[in-house]
C-alpha cells in the first residue's frame, strides 16, 4: 500500500474505533462497520486490500456504519490523502441513497466532512461521531416547509407567556390594556422583528441552514432570538439551542431573558450553573470562552447535541479560533451583530495593522461565515431605521478637549524633554495610546470628571446625577476615576454619598459580574435616597473598561463618558449603543398618586462625553451642539506616574523608565538541610499544591462562581511563593510532567476537576490545528498533512520562526527539523497565511 494511503486507512481506522464503531464482533456487540456491499470485515481484510486504498475488483470501497438493527446508517468514503475528499462528494451520495442511508462521512485522515442528506451541506468535523450520537440525530427529521409555513405574529411571544391573554378583563377594556401588559409584563413583537423572522423562513425553505442579522444595539435582538427558538423548537426544527455570548456577564442577562419570555413553554439553563443535566434544558446559554478553554466544547459536548446555535454579538463570539466552537455543532446557525459591516470603511491600505482594517476584516469574515459573501445580511436595521421609526435615540455629543489631550492627539504627540546622567537633553513624544500606560496626567483626569459632573443630565425625577458609565484605559485608570469622582460627589453633596457615588467596576473587581446586573436593577450601592418611592441606583457612576460594552442593557442609562481613546470600530458603535435605549422613568415610581400626576417622562438623548476625538477618529457626523470651555491645562504638570497606593517612582533619563526604588525586606526565613532523597515538596508538590487550593474556601467559592481571573489573582498572592512551601508555576509544571508552560488557570481547573489533565505541545499543536481548519477550510484537501506539519513547526521550533518571518527562506536548507523542501510542499497562498493565523489566533507561550 503507498505510503498516503495506508496513512489515510490507519488514521481513518483510529478515529472510527476512537468514536465507538466495531470492525469486529466483540463483548461490546456485533460489528457495525461492514465493507460495500454490505460484507463485514475479516482481521485479514485489512491488511489485504491491495496498493490502493480505494481500488478494488468490484470498484470503489466505502465504509457503511450500521445502526443498533444492523441497517445502514452511514456511508464513509475514505480518501487517500493526497486527495479532496469532497471530490467524492456526489458518488457518496449516490452510493447512500443506494443504501437508504441518511448520513455521509468525507474523510482523507487529515479533514472530514459530516453531510446530513436532509440538511445542508457537507460541514467540517475534528472527530467522527459515536453510533450513540448519529443515533440520537436520526431521530431528529428538520423540516423546512414546517419552519416556513408557521404563523409568527406579534403576539408569538405573549401566547407563550400568556396563553389567552386575549380573554382577560385587562386587555379587553382599551383604556386597561398598557397597565394589564405592563404588570403581566407582556413582550410583543414590533413589525420590524416579526420582518427579521419571516426572512429566515424564506431563506430556510430554499435551503438556508445560514442567517445573520445586523440589527443595531437596543432593537431587541434577544426578544428576536426569543422568537426564532419558539419557531426551531416548536417546529421541530431543533431539539436543543445553544446560545453563545462572548461575556460572562452577558450569559445571566439572556438567561433571566429566555426565562421570561419562554418559560411556560421551554427550558432556559447557564451551563456553568448547571452543567451536570444541561440535557434536560431545550436552550443552553454560554461563553464562547468558556467552551473554547481546554477544548471542553469538543470533550463535553457531540455535534449533534445543539440543531441551532446562536451566536451573539457574531463578529466577536466566532471571531479567530473561536470560530472552531462555532463550526463543531452540526445544524442552523444564526448570527447577530449590531456593528453594520457599511460602518467598517477601507483604510486604504497605507497602515495594515490600522485597528480599521482589523475590523473590517473581521466583520468580512463574519458576513462570509453566515453565508453572506454579497454583503448583504439576512435581515438589517440600523441605528437610522430606528430613530426614524421612534424606536431608538441618537446621542448628544459633548467633544471636550483638553491642552494635554489635544497635544497626545496632535500629530507631534507631547513632547517632554528630560535630561540624562550625562547631561545629554532627551526629547520623547507620547501619543493618545500612552494616556495612563506611560504618560500619567492627574489634572487631566480631574478635568474629565469635573466636566462629566458639571455637564452631565440629571434623573428627570430624582434630579439627582443620570446614570453614567465611564470607560477608562486599564483597570489602574479606573480605579483612578472612581475615587477622583467620589472625591467631587463628597463636595457637590456633603454627606449623601459615602464613597459610593461611583464604583469600579471592572475584572479585577469581587463580584463585578453581579455589579453589572444590579446597576441595570436600580440596586447598586442599595437603593438612591433623593426621591421617595423612586427606584434607582444609589451608586450613579460605573467606571469600567470593557465589561459594560456588548449587550448590556441598560435604558435608563444617560450619559456615557468616553475616557480613553477607542480604536476598535465595533467597540465604539457597541459603547455608543449603551445609551440608545428609550425609557419612561415613571416606571420606576411606586406611589400610584405619584405615577399618575407625573404621567410619561420619557427619556429622549443622552450625553455622550469624548473626551478623546473618537467620533471624529471613526469619521463619524455628528451634531455638536455644545462646546465647553475646560480649564487651561497647556501647562498642565505630569504626575511621577505612580501606579500603586504607596512608595515611590522615580523616572531617570527618558520618562518611559521607571525605576523603583523602596525597600524589600526578608519577613520568615527558615534553614532545612536538604537529604539525599531530595525535598518532600519535590515528590509530592503537586499533589499538595491541589489540596491546599482544594482546602481554601474563599478561592473554592471564586471558582464556583467561575471568576477565573479573581481565581488566578488570589492564587498568586495568597498561595504562590510563600516561605512554607515556596509553590512556582515551574515546580509545579515539572512536579506534574508536563512538557510545555502551564497557566495558572490550567491548575486550578486541574485541581477542582474541571479538566482531566495536562495536554502535550503535540496535543496541544493538534488542537490548534483541528481549529485552524475549522475556521479556514482550505480547499487544498490533498495537503492537509503538509500544511499541518508547518503550522507545528512554525509554532514549536522558534528558529523555523524566525527565518520564515524574516523571509530568509534559504537559511532552511541546514534545518535540521523543517527544511526548504518542506516549505515547498505547502501549498503557496498557505505559507504566508498559516503564520498569519496563528499570530492573529494561537498564543505561543505554551510552546517557548
């Protein structure tokens, strides 16, 4: 047998005994893998199949998989690996339909398709699937003339919230019926959404399995999603939903959601809450990330588990290797994006790292995953449409600038001259990305938040200060923010806020997750004390960084203040769309007298504070309609750019050095002489490191709560390099025989069981890899082995690296591991394009 051959039958082998079928009779049952036609397979059959794995005397040899009654399931066609698989594309569908088999199976050894004859087309899978799974499949029949003849009217929602709601007193008498849906808390549809709906009918009856929407932020996406579950589910067309955010915060918001609209009727779980009987739920709600670490979506879940997976916030949750998660589940797949792609103009080319082009290339790539390569989504609306049709309100754009900003901003950047210790003068400029990561401004800060509080709207009904959220640079920058603010509110309001006026709400922050939720809840900091009978949030001001930008929602939000330079368009348009949800702030007044003698107020802007030239950066038009003088800060002093509470920094020669100068002291120290069978923590470091962690409380419940970043920050502090035991990353890694860095997220996932074990750099490599082709597809199908082994060299071998990158190509010939010829066999467009993948997708530090 040739060598890509017997390579492409030992693979093709492997992965049918690694996914549970049977060549042979065994305690396990009858073999279900039999040979056309229909012969089952003798041990000697396989080593006796001639020099061509597909050539036999009566033709072309597939596989067929057999169901629990020995009938035929699935056809696999094997492929050599020198050829596409998809080149058998239509034989294979022959050869099925021949066998009354539903499903196909493309595979060389390298990439395989799973093909559902009554859905779709072939898609992309890393491994085959269990007879279990295929079987649990079957049963499940789509039916696209169902999905598109169901009636969804506006009502679609509120009949499953309330069957016959139609028949109560409440909504029968006219004067009655907005306090009736109020209370009863009645969603329904607006014409635009049911349009949404109806479009992927269409499509789905012409064999659509691909939809995207391009709906702008606070046009009620999730009540959309709502909707089209109900349609999937309730027609058969899906048996399970997997909802996909790509923010933890986000996964609670659209659960609560779910429950609201389509409980009565559908089950809704957070899988992290639940994830011992996520089965017994009809929508699963998630992380991407979540799922993508560790590959839990590959080891937890089958392809068949979800028939429609949604993807929120599609051209962030699917974005790089995420899109692996993404592309594992076999069925429908909808996509929502609030960023419209029109948005994300050509850069010209002139700065191909331009966060623009980055962008737009993003979006491209998201439009092109849903099966829109035209441009044109299934179904958009735009920020435009729903101001125009009242549904939405624009922002009222304060640009406020001050004499540092405008410099950082200015072409020439500030300049600041210092002096080395030779006498010799230094200049060194700073740009707008410096602010608060190498050029410390406190005035400047104090500018910003007193022009925030002197300008900002007021609550129309407490009159106190709107509800605001603040995007600082870093969580340093934020914390900064929020005690500046607090510092003022103590001034303005003696006495009426302790501290709490503003909060940090950021990552690094205990809770912050639920901080979120309760600002939206008119609970954070407890309940405000200037109105009476008046719901709203004590704390006024969440200074954030990026935890309150996709989906949150807010509407009674009313400015938002733009403290840091922007440079990602969709986070722009998603920041700006916190503030573009309509309210009536009579709702949330509990004295009946009090609501009626107010009637409506109605929220109808709110104040957008750029405090760094964004909407101008995005080349947006705006009206600004006011211009504020700030304080003449030209000669504004620059802080010793201290980043921590105590101590001090002292900047020498150019100011983008600092060196630290405090005093360190030994506080234990203790003298063990160390015998011949060398340190117990030496032979049982890992097993202890696991117990202490296992033995504290306060990171079990952090870990409960998946707060992996609050989890891997106590580890640090609290347990790492402390005298008793002196625990490090690397003792730890060699202790557990792992041949590549570990993460300290890795370790503490190992310790509580949420991962098995270590990967190797080769499983690891083969991970990636298995993503790669998820996301790209290459249609060189014939040189998936060629291309995988320079993707793994290119990642492990840091001389293979640098010589590609440095385009000194030749210097591979005395290569020992990857040489020039085999760079010759990767197909040309990939030689560039693998690299540039995996420095967009793949993290190398587990392989230095």
């Amino acid at each position: 047998m040739a060598p890509k051959e017997a390579s492409a039958r030992i693979k093709i082998n492997r992965l049918l005994e690694e996914a549970g079928w049977r060549f042979f009779d065994d305690n396990n049952g009858a073999a279900n893998v039999v040979l056309e036609p229909n012969v089952k397979l003798r041990e000697t059959d396989l080593a006796a199949l001639g020099d061509d794995l597909e050539k036999v005397a009566n033709g072309f040899i597939d596989f067929l998989l057999l169901d629990g009654s020995g009938k035929p399931l699935v056809v696999l066609e094997a492929k050599s690996e020198g050829k596409n698989p998809l080149s058998a594309k239509e034989q294979a569908r022959k050869y099925a339909r021949s066998q009354n088999a539903r499903f196909v199976i493309l595979s060389n050894g390298n990439i395989h398709y799973f093909w559902d004859l009554e859905q779709g087309n072939p898609s992309v899978i890393s491994k085959f699937p269990s007879p279990a799974e295929i079987g649990n499949h079957y049963a499940f029949s789509p039916d696209a003339e169902r999905l598109s003849n169901e009636l969804v009217a506006l009502d679609y929602i509120a009949q499953t919230q309330m069957p016959g709601y139609a028949l109560e007193a409440g909504w029968k008498v006219e004067a009655e019926r907005p306090t009736f849906i109020e209370n009863a808390k009645l969603r329904f549809l607006r014409r635009y959404q049911q349009r949404a709906i109806e479009r992927v009918q269409e499509d789905a009856k012409k064999g659509a399995t691909r939809f995207l929407f391009e709906m702008a932020t606070g046009t009620g996406k999730t009540l959309t999603s709502a909707a089209l579950i109900k349609l999937f589910l309730k027609t058969g067309n899906a048996r399970r939903v997997l909802f996909l955010v790509d923010r933890l915060e986000l996964e609670v918001q659209a659960d609560k959601a779910f429950k609201a609209y389509l409980r009565n009727d559908f089950t809704s779980i957070v899988y992290k809450e639940q994830r011992d009987d996520w089965r017994k739920a009809d929508i699963v709600v998630t992380t991407v990330q979540s799922l993508l670490f560790n590959d839990k979506y590959r080891r937890v879940f089958a392809p068949t588990d979800f028939d429609l997976v949604i993807s929120d916030e599609a051209h962030r949750s699917i974005g790089g290797n995420a899109r692996a998660v993404f592309e594992y589940f076999i069925g429908y797949k909808l996509g929502l994006t609030a960023t419209p792609k029109d948005y994300l103009k050509q850069s010209g080319g002139t700065a191909p790292r331009d966060p623009r082009e980055a962008e737009r290339r993003t979006m491209l790539d998201t439009y092109r995953t849903f099966g829109c390569e035209s441009g044109e989504p299934t179904f958009r609306y735009s920020l435009i449409d729903g101001v125009k049709e009242g549904f939405l309100i624009n922002p009222y754009v304060v640009d406020a600038r001050t004499g540092v900003t405008t410099q950082l901003l200015s072409d020439q950047g500030f300049v600041v001259t210092t002096t080395d210790d030779a006498g010799n003068e230094l200049e060194e400029a700073f740009g707008g990305r410096d602010f608060e990561k190498k050029f410390f401004a406190e005035p400047t800060n104090r500018a910003f938040c007193k022009t925030l509080l002197e300008h900002g709207l007021r609550d129309p009904i407490s009159g106190e200060f709107g509800k605001t959220i603040a995007f600082a640079v870093s969580q340093n920058h934020a914390a900064k923010i929020a005690q500046i603010l607090n510092e003022m509110a103590d001034q303005l309001w003696p006495g009426r806020y302790k501290s709490d006026f503003a909060m940090q709400v950021t990552s690094h922050v205990t809770d912050a997750q639920r901080m979120t939720v309760n600002f939206a809840n008119n609970n954070l900091g407890g309940h405000s004390e200037f109105a009476e009978n008046y719901r709203t949030s004590r704390s006024r001001v969440c200074v954030t960084v990026g935890m309150m930008t996709t989906g949150y929602d807010c509407p009674d939000l009313l400015n938002i203040a733009l403290m840091r330079p922007v440079f990602s368009p969709s986070d722009f348009v998603q920041i700006k769309g916190r503030g573009t949800r309509k309210h009536n702030f009579v709702e949330e007044m509990f004295d009946p007298n009090k609501k009626a003698a107010l009637g409506s107020v109605h929220k109808t802007t709110f104040r957008l504070f750029d405090f760094f030239a964004n909407c101008e950066y995005f080349e947006e038009t705006f009206d600004y309609d006011e211009e504020l003088s700030l304080p003449a800060n030209a000669a504004m002093p620059l802080s010793t750019g201290r980043d921590d509470d105590s101590g001090s920094s002292t900047v020498t020669g150019s100011l983008s050095t600092y060196e630290h100068f405090d005093p360190d002291y030994v506080v234990s120290q203790v003298e063990t002489q160390v015998g011949k069978d060398g340190m117990r923590i030496d032979r049982k470091l890992f097993g202890k490191f696991e117990d202490t962690v296992r033995a504290d409380t306060k990171l079990t419940e952090m870990v409960a709560h998946q707060n992996w970043e609050a989890a891997t920050r106590h580890v640090i502090e609290e347990i790492f390099d402390k005298p008793s035991e002196f625990y490090t990353l690397e003792k730890l890694r060699k202790a557990a025989g792992v041949d590549r860095r570990i993460s300290v997220r890795e370790l503490i996932e190992k310790a509580f069981g949420f991962i098995p074990g270590f990967k190797s750099k080769a499983e690891l490599i083969d991970d990636e890899f298995q993503k790669f082709l998820a996301d790209q597809k290459p249609e060189e199908a014939d040189r998936i082995r060629e291309m995988r082994y320079f993707f793994g060299a290119y990642i492990r071998d840091a001389h293979v690296r640098a010589k590609i990158d440095a385009g000194h190509f030749a210097d591979l010939n005395v290569n020992p591991t990857f040489t020039m010829r085999d760079l010759k066999d990767v197909p040309a467009p990939w030689r560039r394009r693998i690299p540039e993948y995996i420095k967009d997708y793949v993290s190398l530090n587990p392989f230095i």
